[in-house]
C-alpha cells in the first residue's frame, strides 16, 4: 500500500511540474508578444476593443502566475487554472461552431491556423481539465487521511 500512495506522490508531481509549465510556458510566449496576442483575441470577436489591451496584458500574466502557483501548491492556483481551462474550453468550442480559420493563441502568434488547430487545442485542454480533476481528488483523498484540515485550504 505505500508503494501505491509513493507512486501517487510521484505521479501527482510530475503532472503538477507538466501542467504549472505549461501555463508558465504559455503566459510567457503571450507576454513577449503582446501585441500579437490582442490581435489573435481580437479575432474571436469576444472582447470589446476597450477590453483587449487589459485582457492582452492581464491573461497572460494570470497564467504565468498561476502555473507558479500550482507548482509551488499556493491555495488558489489550481481553481484559477481550472477556471481559465473551463473559459479556454468554451472559446474554442466557439471557435469551432462559428467555423474560424484561425489559431486557437495558447502559446503563440505563429501557431498554425484553421479547424485543426483549434480541435488539437480543445482535446489537449479537456486533458489538462481531467488532470486538474485528478489533482482535485488527490488533494482531497490526501485531507482524508489526515493530513490535516489546514491542507484544505490548498483545495480551494
């Protein structure tokens, strides 16, 4: 039995390292190239023009944060980055209904536009979606055995 909670231990960093990176990685990108990035978001037509700057400047900055804070298990981390996956999902999914040929801008401007892309970007979000479910429920199972109530804070 503590082969299998040492192999969960494992398993539950490696995908926390993998998810926090990729965020990391993602916001970074989008921070070098802010002006690319408004230009991909204006491309939805989800984000009034008196938004764009604000959200070009501030998503990206959320996510970097957000991926450290997953890493280094800060309460708050892994809602804001289930949060933002759930929005991601939804605009892609959008993306996908209204037809667009356009990259989907998770990690850059140069991406490969059309269909495809935004299909690939909507899997790969559903994945990273499950895998913060696992998260969710290792954390919790973790509470349940007594690690203390004050972990309970790092659910959330």
């Amino acid at each position: 039995m503590r082969h299998l909670s040492a192999l969960n231990l494992w398993t539950y960093r490696i995908l926390k390292a993998v998810i926090g990176g990729v965020f990391i990685y993602s916001g970074a990108i989008k921070v070098m190239d802010v002006k690319g990035f408004a230009r991909m978001v204006s491309q939805y037509n989800l984000v009034p023009d008196q938004l764009l700057a604000p959200v070009a400047y501030g998503l990206p900055v959320i996510e970097l944060i957000a991926g450290i804070g997953l890493i280094f298990e800060i309460p708050g981390a892994l809602t804001a980055i289930s949060g933002m996956l759930v929005m991601f999902i939804g605009i892609l999914w959008y993306g996908i209904l209204k037809d667009l040929d356009i990259d989907c801008g998770c990690f850059s401007t140069e991406e490969l536009k059309g269909h495809d892309s935004l299909k690939q970007a909507l899997y790969r979000d559903i994945v990273m979606t499950a895998v913060c479910g696992y998260f969710y429920i290792y954390r919790f199972i973790r509470v349940k055995r007594g690690q203390g109530w004050s972990y309970i804070k790092k659910i959330i």
